[in-house]
C-alpha cells in the first residue's frame, strides 16, 4: 500500500524540492506535445525534460536550440518555467494569493523564509511584495528599450515577442535565447558584440537579477535609511570586483584572440569582455565563441561561476557572500587574528562553518559529476569540466559539450542544475531525517593541521 505524502507535515527545504521538481515535470510534459516543436513531432523526453529542468532552474544549458527546435508554444512554456523558477514557485504562489487577497499561512512563511535564505521570518512577505514589483518593474522597462532596438532588425510585433522573451530570460540569469536558426544554432548574441544597447540593456538584467532582490530592497530604502546592510555591502563590492577583475583579465587574454575579440575595435573588446565577465555569473549569454576563447580564459570564467551570484537572487554558484567570508578568513588566518571582520562587523562562527560546508559540497558535487562524466563522454576534461561548472552554478555558458551528451549525461547533468539551483545545503537538509538536539557534548580534541 502507497502511504500518502501529508505536506503539511513536510519541511520547508522539502517543500522546495518537491515543489521545483513537479515544475519540472509539468514542463517537461508540455515541451513533448507535438505543437511544442517546429517539425510537429514530439520531442525525445529526456531532452524536453533536460530543457525544462535548465529553464525552471534558470540555467541555460540546451541539448537542442530553443529558436529553431520550437515552436511560439514551446518557446512560451520555456519562458514560464524561466519566470516561475527565477523567483521562486513559492513567490508565485504569493503573487496568486495577494491577487484573491489570500492571508499567507505560517507554514507558506516557513517556506519562503527558506527560498529567501532569511534567518528570521520578519518582514518576508514584505519582501515578497517587493520581489515581485521590482522583477515586472525591471522586466518591463528592459523589453521596451529592447523591443525599440530590435524594431530596427525585424518586423514590430517579432521585436515585442523577442523584448520580452529575453528581458525576462536575461533578469532572471536563465540565458536562454532565441536567435538560433536551423542552420546557425547555438549563436546566442555573438551577432550584437559591439551593439552597446543590446549589451547595455542584457548586463544590467543580468546585474540586477544576480545581486538578489534583498539587495535590491536595501538599496531603494536607502534614502530614507541612509545606510547599507553589511549584506548589501559585502554583495556590492565583491560583485563590483569580480566583474572589474573578470573584465581585465578577460580583456589581456582575448585582446589578440582573432577567433574571439581579435576582430573587434577598441570599444567592441571593452563591451566583450564586460559582458563575457558579467555572463558568468550564472546567466549564460555570450557575445563570442566561448569554445574559441583560450583554456587560461575559460578556466577563470569556471571560477567565475564557481562563485556564481549572490543569496536571495535569480543566479546559483556558492554566491559572493560566501566567497568574501572564505577570502576573509584566509587574511584573518595569515595575519593572526582570531576574530573574521568584514566593514568593522565581527562574523559568528556558525556563518563561517556554513560557508566552510556549502563550498566543500559544491567541490565534491563537481568533481564527482566531472569524474563520472569523464568516463562517459567522448571529450576533454576541460570542457567537461567547464559544463559541469556551468550546470551546478546555473549559468548555461558552454564550450559546445551539451548537445552531444548520452542519455546517462543528460541526467546528470540535469541533476547538478537541480543540486545547483536548490543549494547542496537545501538538498541535504531535504534529503536527511529529522535531528533531535544532542544530549550530550564529547571532550575537546586537537589536530594538528598544516
């Protein structure tokens, strides 16, 4: 006999996991009718499955290109599962509920504060309000000035459909795209390199959707609070650095690349090499020839989305929070001290053991897929690497590898954008069995380390 499930009985983080994996499936359902593809057929269920797993977990990766695989309906429920999965199924839930004016439970607080990665349930349908204001805010605006643009390019109604297909797939750093044709798929923006609007516009969603909607909130309440969480601050300047430095690094080691940037004037290799520093953090659209780029270039755009996006926003990756209390407890170590502070503010250890334990599981979550995928697939370690990198930090940056996966890496690599979009950390709290307090503390013992 099948036990049911009691939901309410359910925790919040597997709340989270059920709720994202039933998104996909349905997605996946409706991508294999055959008014779904532009040839009429259904397609195979693992690659509609692999797509919508990457649009609900805003990824990017694609076994078959979105323009031309197909049609206005598939490319809708793609752009849904991108919607629903940037914010949250939790979060559109809400937005249903404050429609019929519906009151928000505790147990639907419970499971927002936990999509949110909030320590306290204080203020979080607040925040939810803003989330949702501020997305269709950004959203809008951004497909307007698109759709302007690509008004020059093509008839006006293909504009508007396509301004607000990619306004809402760049916000939410999903990456997908619909440029492709059947004899050039797999272009994403390579042909608006040096068109600084498209640029313009494509990394400021990106940004925006990377850095989290409570960054977002903190900055617009700055007027009236005239100041900055230490959260907004540490997301802020690590974000800014990262993108500067990527920027840089990207710019020396592409200058003269004629395969990639070598082609383009002086403010054409600018604009690609921002763009190409800020893709990776986890959006996934590129100007150039990603697999063209050279290894030194695409080893640093892994440890860009290693790092990924920020707590709280549309992006994966280990976030920069968590990389600035790694960074910041390595000076501390080298320098002496005992206590890790970032902006004169003293960080408790049990923040610094969690980002000690959300590193250490994505490392392993990676290096055990690479290493599996290693044995079954036919190509180099480096561009396995880079796509399993890309899968767990949800960004759809990919050297070419996707596509020709067996079914085994297909799932797997399903897998990891699943693990990635969640959190290693969510998945196991989901996963393991309820924890009663300790009892009891065994004596202190000491390892000698270094």
């Amino acid at each position: 006999m099948i036990k049911k499930i009691n939901i309410w009985r359910l925790t919040p983080p597997q709340i989270l996991v059920l709720g994202f994996a039933a998104i996909i499936f349905l997605g996946a359902g409706l991508l294999t009718l055959p008014f779904a593809s532009a040839t009429g057929h259904s397609i195979a269920f693992i690659d509609a499955l692999f797509t919508a797993t990457s649009a609900t977990c805003v990824t990017g990766l694609v076994v078959v290109d979105t323009g031309s695989t197909y049609t206005m309906f598939g490319q809708i429920v793609i752009v849904s599962l991108i919607q629903v999965g940037g914010l949250g199924f939790m979060t559109m839930s809400t937005l249903i509920a404050f429609a019929f004016r519906k009151k928000i439970t505790l147990k639907e607080r419970l499971v927002l504060q936990e999509a949110f990665n909030q320590s306290s349930m204080e203020g979080i349908v607040r925040l939810i309000r803003r989330v949702i204001i501020y997305s269709l805010t950004i959203e809008a605006i951004a497909a307007v000035i698109l759709t302007i643009r690509w008004s020059f390019d093509m008839d006006v109604a293909q504009a508007l459909y396509f301004g607000i297909w990619h306004a809402i797939s760049m916000f939410n750093n999903a990456g997908f795209d619909l440029f492709g044709t059947v004899d050039a798929p797999f272009v994403s923006f390579t042909a608006y390199a040096d068109d600084f609007v498209v640029n313009f516009v494509v990394m400021a969603l990106i940004v925006l959707g990377g850095i989290g909607f409570i960054v977002m909130s903190d900055v617009m309440d700055f007027r009236n609070k005239k100041k900055l969480s230490l959260h907004s601050k540490v997301v802020l300047s690590m974000s800014g650095f990262l993108i500067l430095l990527g920027a840089i690094i990207i710019f020396i080691f592409e200058y003269s690349n004629i395969r990639t940037m070598g082609s383009l004037d002086f403010s054409g290799k600018i604009l690609a090499s921002f763009f190409q520093s800020i893709a990776p953090r986890t959006a996934g659209p590129n100007t150039v020839d990603i697999g063209a780029l050279r290894q030194a270039t695409q080893f640093f755009i892994i440890i860009l989305m290693f790092i990924g996006a920020s707590p709280g926003s549309t992006g994966g990756g280990i976030k920069t929070t968590t990389f600035t209390i790694l960074i910041s407890a390595i000076i501390t170590m080298i320098r002496g001290k005992e206590d890790i502070v970032i902006y004169r503010y003293r960080l408790a250890k049990d923040r610094i053991l969690k980002a000690i334990t959300l590193t250490m599981m994505a490392l392993f979550l990676v290096i055990l897929v690479t290493m599996l995928l290693s044995t079954t697939e036919d190509s180099q370690f480096l561009k396995i690497l880079f796509e399993v990198t890309s899968a767990f930090g949800t960004v759809g940056l990919s050297m070419g590898l996707t596509p020709d996966l067996t079914t085994f890496g297909k799932v797997l690599i399903s897998m990891t954008m699943f693990a990635g979009r969640l959190g290693t950390i969510t998945l196991a709290y989901a996963l393991q069995p309820k924890q009663e307090k300790e009892l009891y503390r065994y004596p202190e013992g000491k390892i000698t380390i270094g």
